[in-house]
C-alpha cells in the first residue's frame, strides 16, 4: 500500500507499552466480552449489526468492541490497529473466546479496502492521529460502502475541557504520576483491575497527543463527503428533526464535565455519532 500517512509515532510508543482497555489476562478480557455486550452502550449501532453484516473496525486495540460485535451480533468482523501489541491481544482474546473476528496491523491512512465495509466502526481513534479531519475523510471515503453506516467517537471540545484542566492543574501543583492515577481512580472507581484501570488512566490522562472536536466542527466535512448524521450521542440519540437544534446543546457538555468533577464522578468528554452515506456512493 502506498500513500500519505498521518500516523504519530509517539502515540504509537505510548500504546505498545500499554494499549488501551487492557486487562491483566486474555483470559480475563475474553469472560469480560462473555459477560457483557458493549453494544448496549451504543443503542443506534447494535442494531445494525446482524448476522453477516460486514463490519470494519478501524483502531480496535485489543478488540473489546470487534469481539462483541462477532460473539453477540454474529457480524462479520474485521479489526485493524497500527499497534502490534493490541493486535496480539486482540487475536488471544478471540482465542479465548472462539471469536470469529478477524485481526490485522495497517495504519488506516494507507487502507484501500477493495471491498467497502457496510458498518465501519472507530471508537477514541482518530483524534490521535495527526490530522483528525483528513483520518475521518480516509475512512469515510475509502472504508464506507456506499448506502453504508459509519459510527465514530470522537473527544468533544467543550465536554472534555474541565476533565484536561483538572488534572493540568493537579500536575502543576506537583501531583507525582501515582498521585494522578489516585485522582483518576478515585473518579473512575467502577475499573476494579489494576491493569484494566492504569490502561484508561495512561489513556486519558497522560497520552501524548489528542485533539477535542464538536459535531458544528464537523458538519462540513460530513456534508461534502456525501455523509447524513443520522444519530449522536450529544441529544441522547434522540430523533434528529433540527441538526441546528441538536449543534445547539454542544456547549452544555462543558458545565456538565464541572458539574461531574465536582460531584466525583468520570466524565471523558466523549461524543459518537452515527452516519449514513448517500447510496451513490
């Protein structure tokens, strides 16, 4: 595969160390998948997935998602990830499990699927990348049958502020990196294994590249690459009848993310949206 690539060789570092949602064992990740569908987080995308359904999952890591979607859709599942180590993980879970889903590293600037995927899934990736906008053009343009569905989460701009600045704060106050995983584990309580909830706080909290976005940033892009929002976690995955209507509520993600931060509780500042792309292709 030749081409313009966007990858970041840091985040890529920083990932082999300890890819995201991690646990201590293949094992303990495959009875998690087992135990619970992630799907359900995610009410307009489970029910696109069906048996057969040709699903591309685009910065899987360790496959948390592509095994759901395999193990409790019955989709036909293909997960890719720039970092060898989560892929590793990915397929040992899959053992485990007697997944049918499918693993491979690529970096998805360089992706030319000869086949588009009729759901293509990507979770908390392309905002790590060096340019997000030209990573959700690729996927959209190349990966995205047309007629097809595209679900994508991104960090939000004003809903991930408070959260960015709290801990900014704590280490200019001194916070040791221990000290920080504390602060983090004290709002995050529910990741009871040690290495499943270091694999969230190495991720939220010490990356070393991301960038935050809102959906009135991206409706553009959407537009001209032929993209119809059909859901977004920012109205609760309500009916859109007003897409102004729903761009409307974006800036009270950020007393939201306050008013969670001082109650305690996790807020990341994340939002997904699901698209659907014109059949034309």
């Amino acid at each position: 595969m030749t081409g313009e690539t966007y990858a970041n060789d840091s985040v890529l570092a920083f990932y082999k160390a300890l890819p995201f949602n991690y646990q201590s064992s293949a094992q303990d990740q495959a009875a998690a998948v087992r135990r619970r569908n992630s799907l359900e987080a995610y009410p307009p995308l489970k029910p696109l997935l069906r048996q057969g359904t040709q699903m591309l999952e685009v910065g899987c890591g360790s496959g948390w998602l592509s095994h759901a979607a395999a193990v409790h859709q019955g989709a036909d599942v293909l997960g890719i990830d720039f970092n060898p180590v989560a892929v590793e993980r990915a397929r040992a879970v899959g053992e485990a499990l007697g997944s049918s889903a499918r693993f491979e590293v690529a970096d998805l600037f360089l992706l030319r699927p000869t086949a588009p995927s009729e759901v293509v899934v990507s979770l908390g990736v392309l905002h790590h990348t060096n340019d997000c906008h030209a990573a959700l053009r690729h996927v959209l343009r190349h990966c995205v049958a047309p007629g097809g569905h595209a679900f994508i989460g991104l960090y939000h701009g004003p809903g991930r502020a408070p959260f960015l600045r709290h801990f900014r704060e704590l280490r200019e106050r001194g916070a040791t990196e221990e000290e920080l995983f504390a602060a983090y584990r004290a709002l995050h309580p529910s990741l009871a294994d040690d290495v499943h909830a270091r694999s969230w706080f190495r991720d939220q909290v010490l990356h070393p590249h991301e960038t935050q976005h809102t959906l009135a940033e991206l409706m553009p892009l959407l537009t001209e690459e032929g993209m119809t929002l059909v859901s977004t976690s920012i109205n609760r995955f309500a009916p859109i009848e007003s897409v102004d209507a729903v761009l409307a509520l974006e800036e009270d993600f950020r007393e939201v993310s306050r008013q969670r931060l001082a109650e305690g509780r996790y807020f990341p500042g994340f939002f997904v949206l699901l698209v659907r792309k014109s059949a034309a292709g």
